[in-house]
C-alpha cells in the first residue's frame, strides 16, 4: 500500500492509542470527572471543581421512621499538570506509514509522557492512610495480600474491581515466593495484558515501575503521646513527649493507643480491635518535642452526633496521655509503597487543550480523545523562522486526585 502524507489527526489518534497502552497504574482510576470541567469556562490548567461523593447511610432496626440528615461529601478535583514531549519532525518521516512512523516516532516519546503521569498517580499515596506490610520487607506472601484485602472489608470496601500495582521487586518477590505456581498459570494473561500479572485475594494485580518511595521523618523518638484530647471533627492531634527536633514527614503513618477503627456502615470495631491508622497530611518538626500534626481521615467515634455515623472512623476519641506511635518506619528509612485499590480511590482527569487561534494557519493542530478513558491527547507544529524549521510537540492536560482514600491501602515493602 502506498504511504500517504499523515496528518496532526492522525498522529494525535495513534499518540492516544499509545498512550493507552502505555499506561498501567492510571489504566485502572476513576476518569469521569472531564464533563465536570465545561462549567468552569473551558480547559486550562489550574482549573479546579468541587464534585459531589456517593452518600453514605446507616441503618437503623426500628419500626418507627426516624429520619436523619445525610451528611453531604464532596472533593476537589483540579487539573494541574500540563506535560509535553518535544519533536522534531521532518517531512521524509510523514510520509511513512502510520505503523512505521508509530514505531520510529511516536511510540518512544508516547513512554515518557505515560511514565510522567503514572509517576504522579503513584505519588497520590502519600494521602492513604491505611498501610499493610513490614518496613523494610520486600511483599512474599499471601499473607501480606490478605491483610490489603481485609483492610479494605474492613471499610466497606466493594469487592468488586479491586487493583494492586506492585513495584518491579515486589512482584518478582511474590513470583518467587509462597505464590510462585499461580505466577506461573497466569503467565498467558501475562502475555496478552500488558504488566498484567495474575488475580489474587480479589484483586487484579499490575507490574508498575512507577511506584513511589516514601522517606520517612527523622526523629530520635518513634513514640509521644497526645497532649489534648481532639473533638468529634478534628483533622489534628496535639503531641507531646517526641524528642525536640524530631520530624513527622507529610506522608507518615501513626497510630494512637486504644483508638480502634471501625465498619463505617457498621460501626462494629476492627477484629481485634486493630488500631485505626492516621497519616500526616502535612510535615511537622516537633520544635521542643510537642506539636499539632494534621491527620487523615478526620476523627469521628460512636459519640458523634447522628449524621456523622455514617462517616465513623473511630471506635472512642482519642484520649489525653494516649500514646502515639509512628509506624511507617525507622527514622528516614525509604520504603517503595505498593498501592491496593479500588478504583474510586483516584481519579485521573485529562481534558482536551483549547486549540490556538491560529490553528490551521500558522500552527498545524490534531487531537484525539478516548470517551471510555477519559483521555485526550494534542499533536501540534508551528514554524520556527528563526531556526528554519518546524517544531512539534504532543500535549496532554490533567490532575490526579485522591477522592476517597478509604478505598486504598498502602503495601509498604
């Protein structure tokens, strides 16, 4: 067949296919959130809206109606990150055929733009709360896969569409750990779905090279104790008793002495009463060993008003004297942070770029969007008189967002 001259439509169309493929963590994230973006006068970065989250309800074993007020959720979502990748483009090469020109051209610099925007979706661990695994411990085990999933039952987690990603090593560590026979039946799906590893414990399990390292804070003292006891509502601890100059990393985990999480539909308590996980929201250098460390998810026990039984987290508040215990790890030890979800835990939000208006004359200009991805991509090339040559470059527009961070767990390693 004789090649023909491709056009900007044509590359940005295959420039989105490869991006398809390319990609592995933000393949299996929320992407409906792009309509919600036409009422903020177009698409630019920066571009933030407030969106609306599933109600949560619970259930009362009475006759007689009682009616509660639905405490409203809601998050935002912002686009904020514009990422491009520069070419030089010549006419020799847009005569090749589409598959060639993929190949030689587009395919390359489609891998660094998917690892640019995997590399920010794993970084939206840092807003997980919820952590299984051992520090310092590469993931073998069934075991630690099984902790992910009973920590996502435990929240009321769907079982449905359950991911894990795992970093390079921890996946080549189960594959030769207590799971090594399964590695080897799922190895034809392996094949055919690109980082595609197996199903285990309910989830589909993925191979990304992506995921993040977290550092943790440097402190001479892993354990303090809270200073004040916090309200029904508090997005914040007071600590005392830390060594002055210890540090808690945005990011951290902690735990408090006796404070139990619970089924937020239920409110039955953790088997075992395992203790409720908290992370730091934001860094803190405990100056003379006291501070206020802000925390997530917010503190709501048994004791709350009605409407935000719904939303418990907590079994009792957290009580003066309490002792709190940093749990992600030894002093600025770093530790890749595998990620278990459900999609609802993130959401990547990719909007078309507004074309220039000198497109078509000056600037030549393609684009392609994915309706079920929720992607979209922009090819364009402009003269450069100075230089004496053309200058193209593939955009894509989006943010990632952590919107409801229950439905995640953390896979230390």
């Amino acid at each position: 067949m004789a090649n023909v001259i491709l056009t900007h439509t044509m590359l940005a169309e295959r420039a989105l296919f490869d991006l398809k493929n390319q990609l592995t963590f933000c393949q299996h994230v929320f992407t409906g959130y792009r309509d919600e973006f036409h009422a903020v006068g177009g698409f630019k970065k920066g571009n933030s809206v407030r969106v609306q989250l599933p109600n949560r309800y619970r259930a009362k074993e009475q006759v007689t109606m009682d009616a509660v007020d639905v405490k409203e959720r809601s998050t935002t979502v912002t686009v904020d990150v514009q990422a491009h990748v520069a070419l030089q483009i010549t006419g020799q090469q847009l005569t090749l055929n589409i598959e060639d020109f993929s190949k030689k051209v587009i395919k390359p610099a489609i891998i660094g733009l998917a690892n640019s925007v995997d590399y920010n979706g794993c970084g939206e661990y840092v807003n997980i709360y919820n952590m299984v695994g051992t520090p310092g411990v590469t993931p073998s085990t069934f075991g630690f896969l099984a902790d992910a999933a009973g920590r996502m039952d435990n929240e009321a987690i769907t079982r449905e569409d359950r991911v894990a990603v795992l970093s390079p090593k921890a996946h080549w560590s189960m594959a030769d750990g207590e799971l090594k026979s399964v590695f080897q039946q799922n190895m034809v799906d392996t094949l055919i779905r690109k980082g595609f590893i197996g199903r285990f414990a309910l989830m589909d399990f993925f191979m990304d090279q992506n995921i993040r390292t977290h550092t943790v804070g440097v402190r001479v003292t892993d354990t303090g104790a809270i200073e004040a006891a916090p309200s029904e509502g508090a997005e914040s601890i007071a600590l005392k008793g830390f060594t002055a100059g210890d540090i808690i990393a945005a990011g951290d985990i902690v735990t408090i002495q006796t404070v139990a999480g619970v089924n937020p539909i239920s409110g039955g308590v953790w088997e075992g009463s395992e203790l409720r996980q908290f992370v730091a929201t934001a860094a803190l250098t405990l100056t003379d060993g006291t501070g206020t460390l802000a925390i997530s998810p917010k503190i709501y026990s048994s004791a709350a008003d009605e409407e935000y039984l719904s939303i418990q987290t907590v079994k009792d508040l957290p009580a003066v004297n309490d002792i709190v215990t940093v749990v992600s790890g030894a002093s600025g030890a770093s530790h890749p942070q595998n990620l278990l979800f459900h999609p609802h835990a993130f959401a990547l939000t990719c909007v078309p770029l507004a074309a220039p208006m000198s497109a078509g004359q000056s600037v030549k200009w393609g684009q392609a969007k994915d309706e079920d991805l929720g992607l979209a991509i922009t090819v364009s090339t402009d003269w450069d008189s100075t230089n004496f040559r053309e200058n193209t470059r593939i955009d894509i527009l989006y943010g990632l967002d952590t919107i409801e961070a229950e439905y995640a767990v953390r896979g230390t390693g």
